[in-house]
C-alpha cells in the first residue's frame, strides 16, 4: 500500500495523482504500516533466496541478517561469508 502510494505521488509508471496517494498512505498507516505484518523468518528466507539467485542488496541484507541475528541464528561467520560475496 505504502509503495503504490509513492508511485501516486512521484507520478512513477503511471499518472502523478496527489488524492489517490492520500488514500492510499491513509490506507497503509490504518493497516500498521505498509500493508503487511513484520515477520523476520520470512524476510530472511526471501533475502536467502534472492542473494542465492545473485542478487547483491540481498546479499547484502542477508549478510546484516546474520550479523544481528534478525529471523535467524547469529552467524559471523556466514555474516563475513555473505558480505564479502556482496563486494565482489
């Protein structure tokens, strides 16, 4: 919710609308934020599979994961692994 209200607001991919990105940032904040429930177990499984699949934010986001151990067990050792996959 809260990046389609964004997209209204910048005008990006489709016509710039200010009222439609109103309701739709209202929308977001009554539902707790973007739309969706945190859930860092999940977040890191999609991270996992993204840096898997080569992508380097992932990586990178996986590799923060790790480190502070946010949805999973800490792990320096994959930590370094996965930011230093993330530099090459």
């Amino acid at each position: 919710m809260f990046n389609l209200a964004k997209r209204y607001y910048n005008g990006e991919g489709t016509e710039k609308n200010l009222e439609k990105a109103f309701y739709w940032y209202q929308k977001a904040a009554e539902n707790g934020g973007e739309g969706t429930e945190k859930n860092l177990e999940k977040a890191f499984n999609w991270y996992q599979k993204a840096a898997e699949n080569g992508f380097t934010k992932a990586m990178h986001n996986l590799a923060s994961r790790y480190y502070s151990g946010e949805g999973t067990e800490k792990n320096l050792e994959k930590a370094f692994y996965w930011y230093q996959k993330a530099a090459e």
